[in-house]
C-alpha cells in the first residue's frame, strides 16, 4: 500500500470523528445482534423502558429521591412505583412466548415442540444465572455454602426462590422474579396443549372467542389466587382442614411466601400479555392495509396518551390518591382487598395497552423505541437486571463515607453516571461473553430442525378463510424470531 494511500485511509478514519464513532456503533450492534438486525426493534425499545424503571427506582430508593425538596412530589412517586417495571417484563414475555401458541390454536400452523421450547428458555436463561448466582454466592453470600443453609441454595438452583421467606430478595434482589418467569415456562406449553383441546375447533370467529375466554380464565386464576394467597399468608395456621405441610406447598406453588413485598405468580400479567398476542396475530394475518389494521394504526397514538394515563392512574392507586379525602365502605375495599387483588392487574392493562400502541405506532413512536442506544440497552436488560444490584449497592455502600456532605440529587446523579459508566459496560461484557454463544447455539438448532421453530408456516390455510395467507404489514414484521428477556 502507498504512503499516499495509507494517509488518505488514516485521515478518512481519524480525520473524521463521526466515522469512527460510526464504527464503534457499528462493532457494538454486531456484538448484540450479529449480522441480522433485529426486524422488530421497537420490543428491544419496550425492554429498555423496563429495565431502567426498575433500576432508576431502585437508585432512587438508595440515593433518597424522596428527600429532594424541588422534586414534584406525584413525580416522586411515579419513580417509586418503578418496581411495576417487572410487570412490563411479565407482560412482554406472555405475549412472546404465546404468538407461536397462538398461530397454531386460530390459523393451524405447525404446533411448537415442547422440547424445542424447554431446550430453547434454558440456553437463554440457565447459563447466564447460574454464573451470576456463583458469583454473587463466592463474593458476597458464602454462607450459603454451609450445610445448615443448602435447603436455601437448592431454592435458588431449582428456581423456586419466590417460594420462601428465607430466600425471597435475598443474595440479588431481582431474583426472585426469575422463578416466576421460568415457573411460567414450566406450564406455558401445557396450558397451551390444554387450550387447543377446546379452541382448535370450529371457524376463526369461534376459535378467537374460546381463546379469548380461555385467556380471560387465566386472568381469573390469577386475580383469584393473588386474593386467596395473601389471606393464606396472614394467617397461616388456618390450613382449612388440610395438613399443613400440604397446605404449605399449595400456597408456595400458587402465590409464593408472603410478606414483605409483591408476592404471587402474576398469572394475570402473563394472560393479559397473552391477549395482546391473540390480537397481533389476528392483525399479522390481515391485509396491511384492511379496516382492522388501519383502525389499529388509528387508535395507537389515543392508546399509547391513554396507556400513560392509566398507568398514572396505578401511582396515585398505590399512594392514596385516588378518591382523596373520601371514606366509605368502597374506598375501604378499594384500598384494601382491591387493591391487594387488582392493582397489580391494574398496571399488566396499562402497560400492555402502552406496548400495543407502540406495535401499531407510527413514525414518532417507531424512531423512538427503535433507536439504537435505546434497543441496546433493551439487549443486554437481562444482565443488566441481574447485575445491578450487585455493582450498585456495594458501590453506593462503599463511597458514602466520602460524600457525606452531598446533597441528595448529587448521589442521585453519582449513581445515574455508576450505572451508565459501569453497570452498562459491564453488562454488555457479560452479555457478549456469557449469553450470546449460547444464544447464538440455540439459534443454530432452531435452523438445523426448521419443523420445530416458532415462525409460522404461509403455506398453511386458515380455518374458515382458505384463501387467506400470513400477511405481514411493514410495521408487524416477524415478532416471533425476538428473544424475551426473563
């Protein structure tokens, strides 16, 4: 290569910093996505909202946002109701995991293989937390090695940590959400299986009202057993005639341990997610351009303002703000037994009609959730929730003898550029290292069995409608082919 040359390659490059910028962007959304982009980028956008609620909340609490004076207080409260990110999380997996379930119960398509489904969550979660469980466990919970506590850590192997006191938000706090998530994978494809035994009949009309009911039962399920395992929990010496050890393991396998915190299986979250991906499918097998789908375009923008609403409408549920100042028997219940039973509902509705807008959304919308930042973040949320406590608090913990005389939006700030600098980095190492091979692994024997993945066949005529094939409008793309974060 000439001398001329290679000046003119190094000026190209270094003489311009928008093109090595431009590079790195590139290396970063090869290392999250390989060659192919992902053709629905506004779920990776949804994910990221999710993740930073959750985390921003939980910096808020250590950094005592409460404290700042010029903090609007609704605000404030708004931010500490981030937990509820979880439900988005839940919400987001039901609709995932169900739109392959859901082409085969209304337009036939090929049913998904069980092992397939098991083989493909465990690559996707099971390398990913057991390292972090080991590490977490050698560095910080030791303890848990000695014999008088393996009965805890074999909670934690076998996913089941949400099922008691001694193990609930203990060594990482977020998770014992993951037991949730893979409690859900455990029986999705039997629900599913038990579905199609009532739903595969009949036309398209009859099969989406016996899915719809079906899915709305599992509401029921849901909002029933969140109501039944709270009293379960208070007062536990009522075990209604059964052993007690029998009426022990029903309640941890139903709701979970009780106590301080959000307990229960979030069943509800899950169907509700499950409901959107009925009407998505419905939607991707549509013309583009129909009444259904151009009615959908319509009300996304009135969906997305009233998602934002309603959820608000959950902050002011879970701080007394609704019906201020007002006391009867309804307000009794609503800030009571409701609340306990539905709210958490209340929240699965708001953000699955929020993720719905954006599904159906135009430009705006898309360009938001769809920018590349934003999607990365959505990528590499899984590390990040497991990880963020851990690098967090240890830090917070560790520098607060030398910032004593900050103030609290100082911290505040501190912890913001922690997460960003840190957290971030080191999420997307632990990512690109630990989960991308074996979801790269998983990917190879879904194109080696190509009868056993989750795509739908267009060959493959719909009940009622034989003239009728998949067709998928520019802003419904391939939906199935996103990995859930869990």
């Amino acid at each position: 290569m000439s001398s001329e040359h290679l000046s003119h390659s190094n000026s190209s490059i270094i003489g311009k910093p928008g093109n090595f910028f431009h590079r790195i962007f590139q290396f970063i959304g090869y290392i999250l996505e390989g060659n192919k982009k992902n053709s629905v980028g506004v779920l990776d956008g949804v994910r990221a909202v999710a993740i930073l609620t959750v985390v921003f909340y939980h910096i808020s609490v250590k950094a005592s946002l409460i404290s700042i004076p010029w903090i609007n207080y609704k605000l404030k409260m708004a931010i500490y109701n981030g937990y509820a990110g979880v439900t988005l999380f839940l919400v987001l997996s039901g609709f995932l995991l169900f739109l392959p379930y859901s082409k085969s119960l209304l337009f036939d398509n090929d049913w998904p293989s069980v092992r397939s489904f098991y083989l493909r969550r465990a690559l996707r979660i099971i390398p990913g937390y057991y390292l972090t469980l080991f590490l977490v466990v050698m560095l910080a919970g030791s303890s848990y090695l000695q014999p008088i506590h393996w009965k805890e850590l074999a909670l934690f192997l076998v996913f089941f940590m949400d099922s008691s006191q001694k193990t609930f938000q203990h060594l990482d706090a977020p998770f014992w959400t993951l037991a949730v998530e893979w409690q859900f994978y455990m029986v999705l494809p039997w629900i599913a299986l038990a579905m199609r035994f009532f739903v595969q009949k009949g036309s398209l009309r009859q099969r989406i009202w016996k899915l719809v009911a079906c899915l709305c039962l599992l509401v029921l399920w849901g909002v029933t057993t969140r109501y039944y395992g709270n009293i379960a929990t208070q007062y536990p010496n009522n075990t209604h005639g059964l052993p007690a050890t029998v009426f022990r393991v029903i309640v941890a396998l139903t709701y979970g341990c009780g106590g301080i915190g959000i307990h229960g299986k979030f069943m509800e979250d899950f169907a509700v997610g499950m409901i959107v991906a009925v009407i998505y499918t419905l939607a991707r097998n549509s013309m583009p351009n129909s009444f259904f789908n151009r009615f959908l375009r319509l009300l996304s923008p009135w969906l997305f303002l009233g998602s934002l609403g309603w959820l608000f409408a959950m902050v002011l549920w879970s701080n007394g703000g609704l019906f201020p100042n007002v006391t009867n028997s309804f307000t009794t219940w609503f800030y009571g037994d409701g609340q306990v039973t539905f709210h958490e509902l209340g929240f699965a509705i708001g953000y699955a009609t929020f993720m719905f807008s954006i599904l159906f959304g135009g430009k705006i919308l898309t360009r938001i959730f769809e920018w590349n930042p934003l999607r990365w973040i959505g990528l590499i949320s899984f590390s990040i929730y497991m990880w963020h406590i851990p690098l967090l608090l240890p830090f917070a913990d560790n520098i607060a003898p030398y910032i004593q005389t900050w103030s609290p939006f100082r911290v505040l700030c501190l912890q913001i550029a922690w997460f960003f600098l840190v957290i971030c980095p080191f999420s997307f190492i632990f990512f690109a290292l630990v989960e991308r091979p074996f979801m790269k692994y998983s990917e190879s024997l879904r194109k080696k069995k190509p009868s056993l993945t989750l795509s739908s066949n267009p060959n493959t005529p719909s009940p009622q409608i034989t003239a009728k094939r998949e067709v998928v409008s520019p802003r419904a793309a391939n939906v199935s082919a996103v990995s859930t974060i869990e």
